[in-house]
C-alpha cells in the first residue's frame, strides 16, 4: 500500500473495504425514517444518515435539531407519537445539515443555542434556520423534572458554539459531529473548526454519567464504550501523524518539484505524511471501525496539521536565530 494510493484525488471508493459488524444499525423501514423510544418519552428519529432527538414533555415537544433530510418525516414523525406541539427546539450548533429543516417548527417555539451559534445564524440569516430566542455562554436547562434537558459548552471544537445536550433522567446524552459509533470520523477530523478542542470534547463527553449517546450521524445509537473506541482511534492517529511528520523527509518529497510553487511543495509533503501515518493505522482499525480506508487519509492529513501549528508537538517553524 503506498502512500500516494490515499490521495483523495483517485477514484478509490468503488472498491472499499468490508463494513465491519461495529457499525451496525437498525433496519430504517419502508417509509423512510425510524422513530424509537429511547426512555420515558425520550424518542431518536433517524433515517440511517442523520439523527436527532426530541422529549415529549407535559407541556409540549422539546425538539433538538432538524436535519433536512428528515424533514418532514420530523413532524410525522412526532405526531405519531404525541398531538402536542413543538414548544421548544434546541440547536446542537449552527450548521444546516443538522438544523436546515428547523423552520418546520411552529414560529411560537423558543429556540435555544450557545451564543456563539446564535451570531453566526444571525450573519447568515437563512429563513430555514430561525435565529434563536434564547442564548447562553456556559449552561442552562430547559424542560422541567424528567423532561429537562441540561445544555452545556466545554469550548470550541467541531464548531466554535457545538454544545452537549443531556437528559439526566433517561442517561441519554447528544453530541453531535464528534463522535461517529462504529464509524471513523468524517473526512478531516469532521470538518472541525478547533481541533484540540474537537479532541478534548472526546473526554468532556466521557464525563457525563449516559447510558445512550446521540451523535446526530450515521446508521446507530452509541454507548460509553463508543466514545472510548474513538478516543483510542483519535489517539493512535495523532500518535502515527506525529511520528509520519517527524520522519518524512521534506527535501526528499520535494526535491524533484518546482521549488518556485511552495504550495506544491507543502501539499506533497503533507500528502506523503498523511500516507505514511494511513498506512500504519488502516490495519489497524479497518475490521473495528467502518470506513477506515475511506477517511483515514484526510484525518490524518488534519491531525498532521494540527500537530504541526496547534500543538507545535513536530514542527518547522522554530524561531529563527
């Protein structure tokens, strides 16, 4: 296997690796979305790409995101369920695969973010993502005894306002783009705005005392032990980039390379480095977690990167004497 066989450049997803039995979830039936109980009124809704959870409380529905590719199936998808009102909807962050569908909710809901996501849906103003009621900066509740739902902010990490959302009485707990059960991460660390941050909201979640994790993607419902197997992979990837920066040669890589494009420079070297850290944690991890052959290369091309000017672990850029 050679390094450059992991550039994304080639057509190399028409032949993948076996999806191991990790990633195993639900049938998603006929009509094209799953609503399950999870406890005590406490529902997942999926449709085997994206999730979301909503509470059926005694006053109405708290509903937490609107994935677009849900949406409508979101309204049938509660009425099944109960004939109360949407009352509440709380954003996980600010991005529209998640919340593109929340103008389905009733105008007279209150909407509940982290600051930080409230400014950037007021920059953009997209009529399909309703700028929140209500903000906060560290943590807040809304809902009331066994329907409430504890919002908390441990910092930046896949976006600059991605929050934790936890129902204490059902030890269910939602975090989304961070964790992926039985999957790699998504291409480049999830598209992450603050790496270290995305990293550290690895043990942040570790922390809450959950039974059931909602992670917003992909095809199941994930447990303690999910986060765990992520946090060995997360761990063992920066470990392989570390080592790949600090043993793949830069002049070698760019040796035969106009010297003249630095871009061209740098974007070998980095291809090389995500290739050789690629090829030592593919076999590793291809029978444990899917999708390891398909997003290894751009993950650890992201935590290549992030060693580099984040952590400063490997790095060129020593001060200059």
């Amino acid at each position: 296997m050679t390094a450059t066989a992991h550039q994304p450049t080639q057509p190399r997803y028409a032949s993948t690796l076996p999806v191991p039995s990790a990633a195993d979830g639900p049938k998603i039936p006929d009509e094209g979305y799953l609503v399950q109980e999870i406890a005590d009124q406490l529902y997942w809704l999926t449709d085997g790409s994206y999730g979301m959870m909503f509470s059926v409380a005694d006053e109405g529905v708290i509903a937490v995101d609107a994935p677009p590719t849900l949406g409508h199936n979101i309204t049938r998808a509660i009425a099944k369920v109960t004939s109360k009102p949407v009352t509440d909807v709380i954003y996980s962050h600010q991005h529209s695969d998640h919340i593109g569908a929340s103008s389905l909710y009733p105008d007279t809901a209150r909407r509940y973010a982290h600051r930080e996501t409230a400014r950037q849906l007021s920059d953009v103003q997209d009529k399909n993502r309703p700028v929140p009621t209500d903000v906060f900066d560290t943590s807040m509740v809304v809902g009331e005894g066994k329907h409430s739902l504890q919002l908390d902010f441990h910092g930046p990490n896949h976006s600059t306002g991605n929050i934790h959302i936890f129902a204490p009485a059902q030890k269910t707990l939602m975090f989304v783009d961070v964790i992926f059960p039985g999957w790699v991460p998504f291409a480049y660390l999830a598209v992450s705005a603050d790496i270290p941050g995305w990293i550290k909201a690895h043990h942040a979640t570790r922390n809450y005392d959950f039974d059931t994790l909602v992670a917003g993607h992909l095809t199941k419902l994930g447990t303690p032990a999910d986060v765990d197997t992520q946090i060995d992979y997360v761990t063992d990837l920066q470990q392989a980039a570390t080592q790949a920066l600090a043993s793949v040669d830069f002049a070698k890589v760019a040796g035969p390379l106009d010297h003249a494009n630095g871009w061209a420079m740098f974007g070998a070297y980095f291809d090389a480095v995500a290739g050789q850290a690629t090829d030592e944690i593919v076999p590793r991890w291809a029978d444990r977690l899917a999708g390891a052959d398909v997003f290894t290369w751009s993950n650890a091309w992201a935590m290549a990167e992030a060693v580099n000017i984040d952590f400063g672990t490997v790095t060129d850029y020593q001060i200059h004497p």
